[in-house]
C-alpha cells in the first residue's frame, strides 16, 4: 500500500515538476508573454489578489506543492528504507555520478552535477537571449527618435533590464540548497550539508548578474544625464533605492565568501552573511512583491526552515558526558529522546554560550540512532580557536562540572544507500574519520541487531601522530559491552605519517568527564517529533493558506477599494512591506504551535528516559589502539586491535590498494583533506576501474 502511495505521489510531483520548467523555459518568449500570461491573468485576476493572484498562481504554488507532497513522500519512504537499502537495490547512473572534474574553481564536480549544471547556464543563456531578441525587435529607429534617445543607449536601458530579470532566475534557486531541513533537497537526493557548493555556485552567479545589471544602469543614466535616477524611490514604480540598497548588501556578502578570506576571516564572513535580511528586504521593495512571487517560494520555504530552528536552539540540551583524547580531540555525548532518528552522517550544530553565544559549529554525529537510542554523540577536533578553548576547559584539572548547550538539528540523508555495495572502501585523513564511525556503528547494529548480511569494510586513515590512534577508540559506544561485532568484517589500515616507529612519549589514558545534570534541560529531540516530514508538510500548506487569507482580505477591503487592480494608486512599497509581515506572521504561527504540540509529546517521553550516569571517580581507560598490548579479552566479543594493522613513517599508496579491490561493486567513500579528496576522485574517474564508485563527504559550512 505504502508503495502504491509512494508512486503515485512520485507521478504526480513528476507532472507538476515538469510543468514548472516548461514555465521557466517559455518565460521571455512571446507565446509566453503575450498569449499564455494575459489568458492566465484574466482568468485569475479578482478583487482579493489583483495581478498577484496569477504569479502566484504561476510560480509560487507548484514548488510549495512540491515540498509539501514531498514530505508525505519522504514520510512513506522512511518507512521502507531498510527494505530499499537490505535487498541491494540495482544502482542507477553509477556512471553520470563519476566524478569529472576533479581539479578546478568548481572542486569535484560529477557527471550528472555537470550536466545539471550546463543546463542551468543553458536556461539562463537562452532566457537572457530571447530577452534581448524579443526587447531589441521593439527599438526601431522611429520609437528611438520619439524618446530622444540614440539606438545603443535604449539597447543598453533593454539590456540592464534583462540582466536583473535572468538574476532573478539564479535568485529563485539561491535559498533551496541552504534549507537544512528542506523537503525539496531529499528527493533530488541531496542533502543540505552537500548542497552548500551549489549555493556558492548559484551566490557567484546571482551577485555577478545583478552588478552588471546595476552598473548597466548607472552606465546609461550618466550617458543620458539622468544620473538623478538614483535617488529615486517611485511610489507605484520600480524603487531604484531599494535596488541600490540590496545590491551594497549582496557586495558586501559577496567580498567574503572567496575562499581566502572565508578560511582567513570566519567569523566577518559569517556574521557578514546575516546582510542577507536586508538584501532580500530591500530587493522586494525594488521589484514589488507581484514580482518577486518568482523566487519567493525557496526564499519562503528557507524562513519556515529558518524559523524551526531558531525555536530548537533555544532549548537547553542535556550533555551528559565527554571523552578527551590526547590527540586534542573531544567526544560530547548527550542524553536523546529514543523517538529520534537519524541516518549515519548525519550532522548537527552547536552551540556553547560558555564559549560564544552566537556561534553555531556543525559536527558529524558519530552514534547511531538504533544502537544507543538514549545517547547522541559528537565528535569534535581541536583545530580552530573554538574547538580549541573546548579541549582546553575540559582536559583543564578544573573541568567544569556543568557545561550548557544548544542544539539544531540533526541534519543528514533521508536514506542510506551504502548498504548496495559488496564492499566499502573508507578513506580518511585525520579527523576525517568522523563519518565513517557513524557508518560502521549503523553496520554493527544491522548485522548483530537485524542479523543482515553487511558490506566488508576498508578503513585507511592517515594521522600524524601515533596520538591520533585514540580516534579508532570511537568506533565503539561508550558502553560497548552488549555490542556484538564478530559477524562484521571489518579491515584497518592505520597510517602514522610523522613517526618512524611505535613510541610511548605520548601516552596518555583517556578522559572521561561526566556533567551533573540540570533539571532544564532536555534531552535531545526532534524539533517536530516522530512524524516530522509529515508536520512540514502541515507548515508549509497551512502557513501558505493563512498568508493567502490575510492578502485576499487586506487586498479586498483596504487596498482595492483605494486602487481597483490599477496598481496605479496605493503604494508598491508598503504593498510589499504589509506581504512581508503578514508571510513571517503565518509562518510563525503555524510553526510555533506545531513546535509546541510536539514539544507537550517529547516533555512526556523525556520522563521515561533513565538519566544516564557516570562515576567522575571512575578509572579512564587506557586507548586500546595507542596501548595495543592489553589483554584482546577486555574487547567486545571481537578485537578491532585484531582487525587494525599500523604503518609508520608511510602514507597510504591509494592507487595501488583502490585498483586492488576485486568485486562487482565497491563503494569509495573519501573525507579529509582537499588533496586526499582529489587523489581519490582522480583515481575513480580514472575509467582504469569500473567497480569503483566515488562519493566525497566534504562540509563547506
């Protein structure tokens, strides 16, 4: 049955999907304009929306129909991913997912992302050609004579304008690839954390076509001497303030976001970035909000995301203890509601007001859902100046005996599709390893719990001392004494790049700190319960359905009778102002009591869950792997020392041990360095070896 509904919803978003792009693709033709817009008009034009009603109509209703299907979807599909995932599921386009670029300013681009890709720059070629071939066969010589204009500038007046409209077209899709717990993203299978490259690409897009489209007009007032045009804020016109107002913001992002100063400056780029309130503000004010119905639904569907997670970060959360490695590495271990789930590399975002107030930081989640369903971890490495001051206050003698947190999330795939490969080869330098933890605990509960037959793995991680060994301790829970792992197979390579030979200079036990709890805070949960897909779903359309009421009334009985549909009268501005504040009212309503009805559920579970407890006097154990010589009993049924074997003052040869894999089908899943990242895409589009299949989990958060 569920897979009835999953297919007929399938058809169906499939229909309304193709129906949108035809949209996009017809937009500046004639046929478009001035045939299909004016029927469509006439048809929807009425007291209660006026020309919004058919923008809306157009191009805001069948994406928030789409995301809101999609997350009935995404509900009946949850259901039937281990089936999907345990009877090996054939795999489609393995070749458009090779990798195809691997070196360049785009990084590690596959074949089907290129081809998406190139469509994309196709649509906006063409939309931007036709513009100018439909505008340019409008100025002849006789209407440039009568507006006392020469034939390059009034080009150039048609060009600037077609600019700003093809930036519009980046605009609308700008917001979809940042919406964390977007329903939109998953049935492309996407997910947010990998999708951030495609909001950097469609952010360099957008700001370049609306700075030429600003300094195209600027160009053309100066030739024309109406450089006055400026100043001018138009009562039922297009405001040329507010243009120029969102286009200083959009800079200003603009500037920090290259690569340099992103990974220099951080923090100017990230709070920099919160310029995006007034760019959009300002930008609705410039076009009116009849116009910016094109890109609002992404923008709409990120403030309901926006707006969800600012109601779950401002719940405490309970952390009940962390684990210190010598190698400057932090374990932090919260207590979860067991009604929460999540899928092996999933990530979530904290924040320590202890440390900074303001900063969120995305970790990968290293526990699994299903084997420590009281328990959520995140691992996190000493590397920046927050992380730093982390390690140094709990592997302090003082450690705090409290430490309040915050938590958002977490984020990750719908579904795991590793599970279709005969063999996983996991790559990993350094903290890089932190995914792939998450991915061997979902395998040694399937196949110990479910009793499934698993992939064999391949762990190679590089460190760069024998001190990051401590890492591979994370592999098993906490408390791994009920954890069986002698059905798993299981290969590590361990590589020490920076020592010649074992030494025991820095040797150090492991340190377990355990927190007193505070009768505030809560164990983490989902932020919309069990059946959150289907909750986002009843946001979305309830919320829409509210806005639309508020409008049809306030357009009804207020601005109608003052304009009559002439859009000549009452102001655009405070038209698009009273939209602005009437969307955010919606959304904020209908999320804030769907937060609160399942925050009553999540406070009543929260009352079954034992409080996990910890002795602070209890011993630290030693670091199996850094302490290899202890007695291989104290292992859970099977020794992960037995299955890791140690290589000194070498690096991995890659190539060589990729090409060795025989089989069918080995999935290749690399996190590290940006030059690791490379090697092992190069060698997988190699075309040398047709069983590999890459798949890089970088975060450029």
């Amino acid at each position: 049955m569920d897979a009835m509904v999953m297919k007929a919803i399938r058809l169906l978003l499939m229909a309304v999907f193709m129906g949108t792009l035809l949209i996009w693709v017809m937009m500046p033709t004639n046929t478009y304009m001035q045939v299909w817009l004016p029927e469509i008009r006439a048809k929807a034009n009425s007291t209660y929306f006026g020309r919004q009603g058919a923008n809306l109509l157009i191009y805001t209703f069948p994406t928030l129909f789409i995301a809101s299907f999609g997350c009935v979807y995404l509900h009946f599909s949850r259901k039937c991913d281990h089936k999907v995932a345990s009877n090996g599921t054939r795999r489609r386009l393995a070749l458009w997912k090779k990798p195809v670029l691997v070196k360049g300013p785009l990084g590690i681009v596959s074949g089907i992302e290129l081809a998406f890709l190139a469509m994309f720059m196709a649509l906006l070629v063409w939309s931007f050609t036709t513009y100018l071939r439909v505008s340019f066969a409008k100025i002849t010589p006789i209407s440039v004579a009568q507006s006392g204009e020469k034939m390059w500038e009034a080009k150039s007046d048609s060009a600037a304008l077609r600019l700003g409209l093809v930036g519009n077209i980046g605009l609308a899709f700008l917001f979809f690839p940042v919406t964390r717990g977007s329903s939109v993203l998953p049935l492309f299978g996407l997910t947010s954390e990998g999708s951030v490259k495609y909001h950097i690409w469609l952010g360099h897009i957008v700001m370049t076509l609306f700075t030429a489209h600003g300094l195209c007009y600027i160009v053309y007032w100066a030739a024309t001497n109406q450089i006055s045009e400026m100043i001018k804020w138009d009562k039922i016109g297009i405001s040329n303030v507010a243009g120029e107002l969102a286009l200083l913001a959009g800079l200003a992002m603009w500037a920090t976001t290259f690569p340099r100063i992103r990974r220099k400056l951080f923090e100017l780029f990230f709070y920099t970035h919160y310029l995006y309130i007034l760019f959009m503000f300002f930008f609705v004010l410039h076009v009116g909000i009849s116009y910016a119905c094109i890109m609002l639904p992404g923008f709409y569907l990120f403030m309901i995301d926006r707006y969800i997670r600012f109601l779950q970060s401002r719940q405490s959360v309970r952390l009940v203890s962390a684990r210190i490695l010598p190698c400057e590495v932090v374990e932090l271990n919260f207590s979860k509601n067991p009604g929460l789930r999540y899928t092996p590399t999933s990530i979530a975002f904290i924040n320590l007001p202890i440390i900074s107030r303001l900063q969120w930081h995305p970790f990968t989640i290293s526990s699994n859902a299903n084997l420590e369903p009281q328990k959520l971890s995140v691992v996190i490495k000493g590397d920046g100046s927050w992380s730093q001051k982390l390690y140094n206050m709990l592997s302090s003698p003082s450690s705090t005996e409290r430490l309040h947190a915050s938590f958002e999330g977490p984020y990750g795939p719908v579904s795991t599709h590793f599970l279709r490969h005969d063999k996983l080869v996991m790559v990993s330098g350094g903290s890089g390893i932190t995914p792939f933890i998450s991915i061997i605990r979902e395998l040694i509960f399937m196949s110990s719990k479910l009793k499934c037959k698993t992939p064999q793995l391949l762990l190679i991680c590089s460190f760069k001392d024998s001190s990051h060994l401590t890492m591979l301790d994370l592999i098993l829970p906490l408390s791994s004494t009920n954890v069986d792992i002698s059905a798993l197979q299981i290969d590590i390579q361990a590589y020490i790049t920076r020592e010649k030979a074992p030494t025991s200079a820095n040797t150090q036990l492991l340190q377990t700190v355990w927190f007193k709890p505070d009768p505030r805070d809560a164990p983490v949960s989902a932020i919309l319960g069990q059946k959150g897909w289907l909750w986002l779903g009843a946001i979305i359309s309830s919320s829409f359905c509210i806005f639309l009421i508020i409008i049809g009334l306030l357009t009804r009985y207020y601005i109608y009778p003052i304009d009559h549909n002439t859009n000549k009268i009452y102001s655009i501005s405070s038209r698009a102002v009273l939209n602005m504040l009437f969307m955010c009212i919606s959304i904020a309503i209908t999320a804030s009591a769907t937060v609160l009805w399942n925050k009553k559920n999540n406070a009543m579970e929260a009352k079954k869950i034992q409080h996990l407890e910890g002795s602070a006097q209890a011993a630290s154990p030693e670091s199996w792997f850094h302490n290899a010589d202890r007695e291989l009993e104290s292992l859970p049924h099977q020794s992960l020392v037995q299955a890791t074997k140690v290589h000194y003052g070498e690096r991995p040869d890659l190539k060589k041990m990729l090409f060795e894999c025989k089989g069918s089908s080995f999935g290749v899943l690399v996190c590290g360095p940006k030059k690791m990242r490379h090697e092992v895409a190069a060698i997988c589009a190699s075309g040398l070896a047709d069983n590999l299949h890459f798949e890089s989990i970088s975060f450029s958060w």
